[in-house]
C-alpha cells in the first residue's frame, strides 16, 4: 500500500466509497451524492490506486466488495463517523453553542431574572459558560452592546435601534410616578400624566430627540399643554435624590421602586395602570447560535410579572 499517496486522498473520495458499499450501485450513488456516475466511477478508481487493489468487482449482477474492500469498509466507516463528529462539534463550536456569554440588564428584577434564566440554559447547554457581568445605565442603556462588554442584556423597551435585535420579553411591570413624601400627589395616592405639566420632571439624560424618553416621558400631556423636563439625569440614583428633595416629580418602573425605597420619597400608580416590558437584546452583528439559543430558553420560559402594589402593599 502506497501510504504517500493514501494520505492524498479527500473527504469526497471516502464518502463515494462508503455510499456506494451501501448503494452498490453507481447510478443510485450519483443521486445520492448529486454527482454524475461518471465521477463516482473516477473516485473510486482514483482510491483504488493510491491502494494498489481493487476494492469492489464489477459484473452483470451489478457491484460487490471484494473481501478487501469488506475489510476497507469495516475499519473506515468508524473512524469517518468519529471524524464528521469532530467537524460538526468544531462547526457548533465556531456558531457559539458553546463558549462563553455575558449578560447585562437594566433593572435589578431584571438581573435577577437573568440569573434563574442562565441555570436553566446551563442545565441545557453545559459547555456553555454564563456571565452576569454588568448594569446598564439609564441614560445610555445600549452602550455596553456598542462598545462589546455584553452580548445580550435585558432592557425596558421601547428600542428602535438599527443594528439591534430585539427578542423575547422577559419582564412585565408598572410604570409608577416617584414624587416627594407628604406632595399633593402622594396624598391623592395616584398620578397623571397632566401631572406631568404642573410640576418640574426628573428624566434620564440623553439625545434630546431620545424616542425613549419620550415614551416615559412625554413632550406635551394628554390635553395638550407643554411639559419641561426640567431636571437631566445621568443615573438612578441621582434622579431619586432630586425627587426626595423635592425638586420634581418622575417616572418609575416599578422595580426601580421595589428596590429604592426610602424615607422622603412616594411612589404612586400612573392613571391607566401603563405596563413596561423588558425583553432580551443583542447586536445583529455579532449574533451568535449561543445567544440564539438563550433567546430560546428564556421563551419557553416566559415573561415574569412584577406586581408593584400587591409587593408595596405586603
């Protein structure tokens, strides 16, 4: 046996051999395949060759193996299974079923979620290892996805981004109005949006044509008048400050509020009970089988539900 010459032979040449000691047929190989018969027939007598022997006979009933292309069959069949393994596991690999993700969120509901989430996901993929690695910022909640410090993170939406997928929703809650302690709306025990106009208003910093803001907070009230966002703010807890101060008044979700309670500040129910959903998102760019899969979990799983004043009320 040449072994300089077997150690040129190529992954199409052994799975011709292999489909037609199956098939033993060449007409039924070349379908197979999607070959002509032609080059089923060049293959073979190319391997045979770089053997020196004949692997199958060739007679009137048709195509047999001879006892040495038997044996050839037997020894190679195992290892070429064991070798497709190894390049499909390596495939699954380079699209990320395995390998490493990092979570962020805005929230902690949300990142508490995220965690209960990664077990499941872990108990589904082992080989994959799950990070939690950051909190968003309010008023830049997508920069960890621009600047690669997290592949998927858990964000309130709206999000109209190019560039961005947005996937399954993970979080259901109240959007709440957060006003000083002892305010004309804390004693009401509830706020509008008219409110909104009457009193200085607390919101993130970002683009002043923020589509984000302008969902929490809206440019005019539902009758039209003007409202001043007063106060600009770079994070949670500075927004919080304001408000127990009694500078202004502000929207909340309500797991900011479940987790920042404190003398001096009130948090009340917006008229119209208006629900925030937090959902999975991720760079289109750099998408990966992994997040993909995540994203399928958490699906399956389905979106939790933050019931504010059942928590505020226990």
């Amino acid at each position: 046996m040449n072994t300089r010459g077997w150690a040129a032979v190529e992954r199409q040449e052994i799975e011709t051999f292999l489909a037609l000691c199956e098939e033993l047929h060449f007409g039924r190989t070349a379908k197979r395949l999607r070959i002509s018969p032609a080059r089923v027939t060049q293959l073979i007598q190319k391997i045979e060759r770089q053997i020196g022997a004949a692997l199958f006979v060739r007679n009137t009933h048709g195509v047999a193996l001879t006892e040495l292309g038997r044996k050839f069959q037997s020894d190679l069949a195992p290892a070429h299974e064991a070798i497709e393994r190894i390049i499909q596991q390596t495939i699954r690999d380079a699209k990320g079923i395995s390998g490493e993700l990092r979570l962020g969120f805005l929230g902690t509901a949300n990142g508490r979620h995220l965690v209960e989430l990664a077990r499941r996901f872990q108990a589904r993929q082992p080989g994959a290892a799950i990070r939690l690695v950051l909190e968003s910022e309010i008023s830049d909640h997508l920069r960890p996805l621009r600047e690669d410090r997290a592949d998927v993170i858990a964000v309130p939406l709206p999000i109209r981004e190019e560039g961005i997928v947005v996937g399954p929703v993970v979080l259901r809650e109240r959007l709440l109005l957060a006003v000083p302690e002892g305010h004309p709306i804390a004693e009401r025990g509830h706020g509008s949006y008219e409110d909104f106009a009457d009193n200085p208003v607390v919101v993130a910093a970002g683009d002043p044509d923020d589509y984000w803001i302008d969902h929490f907070v809206p440019r005019r009230s539902p009758s039209g008048r003007p409202i001043e966002r007063t106060h600009l703010v770079e994070s949670l807890q500075a927004g919080i400050a304001l408000v127990m101060a009694g500078e202004g008044i502000g929207p909340i979700i309500a797991q900011f509020a479940q987790y920042n309670q404190h003398p001096g500040i009130t948090y009340v129910p917006l008229d119209g009970e208006p629900v925030v959903q937090s959902a999975l998102v991720w760079s289109a760019a750099r998408e990966t089988e992994l997040i993909r899969d995540f994203a399928r979990v958490a699906e399956a799983q389905g979106p939790i539900t933050l019931d504010w004043p059942r928590q505020q009320d226990a």
